[in-house]
C-alpha cells in the first residue's frame, strides 16, 4: 500500500505499512502542530491569547460560548481547551464536562476570576489540567499551555506505544517517539541477540551501511561499559570525537552530542537507545534527560508487553504443534499397517517380473522404476512408523554427547564424501539427561542429514554442546549449525509441520523434522530454528535434566 | 521333508509372489490364508518352516505359532510384520521364532532368510 498524502518521509511512510487507524492517528500526531482552541466570551482577553499563542507556532480556534466550545470538539479534534469559567449560558464548569465526554485525551486549562478557589478546584476535579488566574500575563499563559501539551503529548506517546504488542510495529513507534521528543538528528534502538551481539533493530536518519557500522560500534562499546558504569543510569557524550574510548570510530565526527538511554527487563540489560544531534550547541538539557527517563522506562514496560506476548504466541503454537504431531501418530501406526501389505505385493510381483525380464528391454527398465517408486514407499512408511513408535521411550540419565558422538560415527564417512567438515564444541560441565538414548540418536541423525544436504558442495557442520537453564531447571543446549543453503523465512515456521519439505522429490518424506519435535516434547524440551538464505541453518535443542 | 514350507497370510498378493520366490527355488509352497486352515494343514503335515503373518482375521498370528510349535516343535517359524516393535524374541512367552520378515519385503529378503537356514541344518 502506498501513502498518498504523508510527507516525503522514510519514517512516516513505513507506518502506512501496517493496518490500523491507531497507526494513521499516530502519523497525525507526529507531523501536525498543536491546535488549540479557546473558549471565551471576551473578544479582548481571547485575542490576546490567540495571538501570544499563533506566534509560538500553535494553530488556534476561537468560540464565544460554552455552547460554542462543545460545538466544536464534536466537530474537530483539539489538543488544548483554553476555558473562561464565567460566560452566558453554558458556563464554564459545565462545558469543560461535556467536552470531556465527547474528547477525553483533550487537555483543558480554566480561566478563572481572581479569587474563586472553589471554582478552580471544582474544574480539577472535571478534569481541567491547571487553572489561571485573571488578569495573568502572557509568559505564565505560555508555561501552562506547555506544560499541559507536554503532557498531552506524553499521553499519546503511552497509547501510541501500548497500542501494539506486534514487536516490529513497538519498535518502529518507540524510535519514532524517541526521535520526536529528543529532537534527534539521528536515533537508533540496538538489541542484544541469542548469542549476545548487538544488532541495530530499528533506526532513524542512518544513511548508509557505513554509518550503520559507525553506531552500532559505538552502541557495542558503551555496552561493554555499562555493566562496569552505572547500568540504569543515562549516559550523555558530549563530541564524542573528542573522547578517547571513541575518537577512532569512523563518521564519529558527525555526531555533536550522543545520549544512551539503557534498555532493561528486570536487572538484566536488553540493549539500548542511542539518540544522536549533530548540530553544534545542541546539547542535551536537564529536561531532555527527565523526558528521557519517563520515556525509558515507558519503552521498557511496552518491551516486555510484547516480549510476553510473543512468548504466548510461542506456547500457542507449540501447543498446535503438538496436536497435530499426535494425531498425525496414531493415524500413521494404522495406515501404514494398511499400505504395507498392497506396497509388499506389488514390490514382489515386480522383483518376479524383474527376473523373467531381459535387462535390454524397456519393460525391465520400466519395472526398475516401480521397484524404486515402492522402495521410496517403503522409506516413508519406516518414517511413519518411527513416528507413531515414539510412545515407546526408554528413558535413563544420559550424557549428551554419547548418542551425538554414536550418530556421528555412524554418519562420518558420508560426510567424509561430501567434503563436510564436523567441528565438535562440547561446553564443561554437561549435567545429565534424562532422555531416550535411541531416539537422541535419530533426532541427531535426522537434524545431520538435513545439514548435509542443505551442503551439496561441501562445507561445515558446527556442532556444541553446553549447560542451559529451563525455567528453574538445569538441562543442556544443543546446536547443530550448517553453512548451507538456508531456509527462506516464510518457510522457517513450517519447517516442523509433517511433510513439509524443500528437498526435491523424493529425496525427503517431509517427517524428519516432525519426528525430531515429537521426540524433543517428549523430553520436555524445545527445538527451534535459525536462518539466513545462503548463509546456512542452526537448530538448537534444549532438554531439562 | 526337507524344503517344505508352509505360507501363512490373509493377503493373496503377498502369498502369490511369496510362494512363486521360493517355489522357483526348489521350495514346496503350501499355503493358508488364516488359522484355522493353517493348523488344519499343520495336523496333516510336517514342514521344515512356517512364515506366518501376525494380522489374521480368524485369530491372533502369535496364538497361531503357539499351537504350531506345540504341535510340531521343529518347526522353524518366520514372523511377518509390519511393525517395528514386534521385533521381539520370544514373541510369546516360551516360544522363539527363526527370524522376522518386515513389510514391506521383496523377494530377495525371503529367499536370503531361507537360504541361511538352509545353511545352517
């Protein structure tokens, strides 16, 4: 979808991407000035206020009654209400509760007479977000309308941020906002992956990969020191060009002024927020860093909204996985017992033939090919019984790396053929399993013939093992990486599902994967996929002792 | 009496191209298709083997070789089957089989089975 009316902004126009008015309202939000409008039934005072107000860059609206003022909220959508309590008809009081009604994100601001407490505390408790007093001069006008579109603004902020649980869309509008209340030049949100690098996740005004590599080193090295520093706390770098732990980092001349906003959940650091000005005196204020605080700990509740989230996904589907993988056992014990008699007649009538037969002739040939044909038959049925046998587990305390190391001895010299190297990493200190050695054997057997022909010219197979911890439990983890082919990403979730398969035909029954996650549940464990098209595969495996 | 064996299965298919495998190598063939007809032939006759299916639509294959190799202990029996799990020796309790036929099997894989008992009289 394109976005016809949305300024010529890379930003921006990522937005129109995902469905959702929350997502228009929030690119509204973003690019438009404050409107305000004010309710007064003096012309004088209501044009000095408009007036103090239009040269400071906001879009005003004016109306002269209360019943004005309600009128117009119905009809547009206003950030600010500047009320007179007195005027005829509807008072003040009155219309600020209806205008709240019909508008509860619009923030209001009470003029009353001097004096009149009672009226003041009354429009606070309406909802009012401060009062002033008549006569008042403009620069206190000034100071309240800000203070009340501060807030307005961080009001929009939260709901634009809480709006989704979808990560992707949360970090986009995470370094939106963050860009928008910092005034950044330049922003970027850098995670922490499985393996502990950092990565830029989502980021603003990075032109280029050279600048990309430019931040992300700054990004990796203020990690490494915010363990050691203070690791809740802001860090602001001021011409990081000229500070020693930086100075030789390219384009690091660009950058005028850097913050680093922390990202945590928990006491454990998650990665960061990185907000960069490149112009000169643009340092960052005491206010900045106030914002920046609310701000952090805002992202740092909405990460872990959809942190949680994903992992009820996750369990979901596991869940449906797991289903599926039961059904589809007991179906296959029964249907395979009803294929085999039919497959064994027609592969021994066909060998009968093959006997009588000159092997010049076209009907030999023809029955070689029915012979094969049964023969892959019979290699799906094998699977589909290995799958429906997985009741019959044989569980005893193991150690890992003995059915990995039987499953490779029994594998090398194929691999030996196909110029696949093994590299072994095996962590100290491995607890034992309580696992099914034989079904080990055939969940590593199966992941090692995936590698292998995911490498048809070669390459390496890197295979560790270390200790992990499930939940409150201890267990091992363990990884078997390929530099192959890889899996396409849409593909990536599938590749678990019985008989899905990207090999060609005939060469994979589309079980192995299937079976491997059967097993695994049944060890209490999980399997789980990574990827990169033409860089190669990674499967990791973690079973609690 | 020797070569004489005995095929025991619901399947016509696979008892047509299992009798033609081993009777083209000099075996006599005589078959049932469930088992009341082949403990019926088993009281008449004395066979060097049984091959015997453990599916039978009249009574349970494992019942079957129990009353064959009490009839006639020398009998060496095949067991038939299409799964995995009944590869298990006894396959009743007190009765132990020759050797195990998983389908789907080709010719070769009967004949081989045969030959090496053979061998090993």
């Amino acid at each position: 979808m394109q976005s016809p009316s949305v300024p010529g902004n890379g930003l921006m126009r990522k937005f129109i991407l995902y469905n959702g008015f929350i997502e228009l309202a929030w690119i509204v939000f973003m690019t438009k000035k404050a409107r305000i409008l004010v309710v007064d039934d003096e012309e004088q005072i209501s044009e000095i206020i408009c007036a103090a107000l239009s040269s400071d860059g906001y879009v005003l609206s004016r109306a002269f009654s209360g019943e004005q003022g309600v009128n117009a909220v119905r009809k547009e959508k206003f950030d600010l209400v500047i009320m007179d309590i007195q005027m005829p008809g509807m008072d003040g009081i009155s219309a600020l509760g209806e205008i709240k009604k019909i508008d509860p994100e619009t923030e209001a601001i009470i003029i009353t007479a001097y004096g009149s407490m009672s009226t003041a505390i009354q429009s606070m408790r309406k909802g009012a977000f401060d009062y002033l007093h008549k006569p008042f001069n403009i620069a206190e006008l000034r100071t309240v309308v800000e203070r009340a579109l501060e807030k307005k603004k961080f009001n929009d902020i939260t709901k634009a941020i809480f709006s989704t649980i979808r990560s992707e869309e949360l970090l986009s509008i995470i370094i939106d906002s963050v860009t928008r209340i910092l005034k950044a030049d330049e922003s970027l949100l850098v995670l922490i992956n499985k393996t502990g690098k950092p990565y830029i996740a989502v980021s603003y005004g990075l032109d280029g990969q050279a600048r990309e590599k430019s931040r992300l080193e700054v990004c990796t090295r203020i990690l490494h020191r915010l363990p050691v520093d203070d690791i809740n706390a802001i860090t602001l770098v001021d011409e990081p060009f000229n500070d020693a732990k930086f100075t030789d980092i390219a384009l690091i001349g660009e950058i005028k002024f850097a913050m680093i906003l922390p990202l945590m959940e928990g006491n454990r650091l998650t990665g960061l927020i990185n907000i960069n000005r490149k112009r000169p005196n643009a340092y960052f204020t005491e206010n900045d860093t106030q914002r920046a605080k609310v701000f952090g700990s805002l992202v740092n509740l909405a990460l872990r909204n959809a942190n949680l989230y994903r992992q009820l996904q996750e369990t979901q589907s596991q869940l449906i996985q797991a289903e599926k993988m039961s059904v589809l056992g007991q179906m296959s014990g029964g249907l395979a017992h009803e294929i085999n008699n039919p497959i064994s007649g027609i592969l021994g009538l066909t060998q009968l033939l093959l006997e009588k037969e000159e092997r010049s002739t076209q009907s030999y040939k023809d029955l070689k090919d029915i012979e094969k044909a049964v023969f892959r038959c019979k290699k799906i049925i094998t699977s589909l019984l290995s799958f429906a046998r997985q009741d019959e587990s044989l569980m005893s305390p193991i150690n890992v790396n003995e059915p990995l190391e039987e499953t490779l001895t029994l594998c090398a010299h194929q691999m030996e053929l196909q110029r696949i190297t093994i590299v072994r990493k095996s962590a100290e200190g491995l607890p034992m399993i309580n696992a099914d050695f034989q079904q080990l054997m055939q969940v590593f057997l199966n992941l090692l013939t995936n590698a292998r022909d995911a490498m048809p010219d070669g390459g390496t197979i890197t295979i560790s093992t270390r200790p992990a911890q499930v939940g409150d439990k201890e267990g091992v983890e363990i990884t078997i990486a390929d530099t192959g082919v890889g899996i396409p990403t849409n593909m990536l979730t599938r590749v678990f599902d019985p008989f899905f398969t990207t090999k060609p035909v005939g060469r994979g029954t589309g079980l192995g994967l299937s079976v491997c996650l059967g097993i695994i549940n049944k060890h209490s464990g999980t399997i789980t996929a990574q990827s990169e098209p033409g860089k190669g595969s990674a499967f990791t495996l973690i079973i609690p002792t | 009496m020797h070569k004489k064996i005995l095929i025991v299965d619901d399947e016509d298919i696979v008892r047509n191209y299992a009798r033609r495998a081993l009777s083209s190598r000099g075996w006599a063939v005589s078959e049932a298709a469930d088992g009341t007809s082949a403990l019926a032939l088993i009281e008449k006759e004395d066979f060097t083997a049984v091959i015997c299916d453990l599916k039978m639509p009249d009574m349970r294959g494992e019942e079957v070789i129990k009353k064959i190799k009490a009839r006639r202990p020398a009998v060496k029996i095949i067991v038939v089957t299409g799964s995995f799990s009944k590869l298990a020796n006894p396959i009743v309790p007190g009765v132990e089989v020759y050797g195990f036929l998983i389908k789907p099997f080709g010719i070769n894989e009967i004949r081989d089975i045969m030959e090496k008992m053979l061998k090993e009289e």
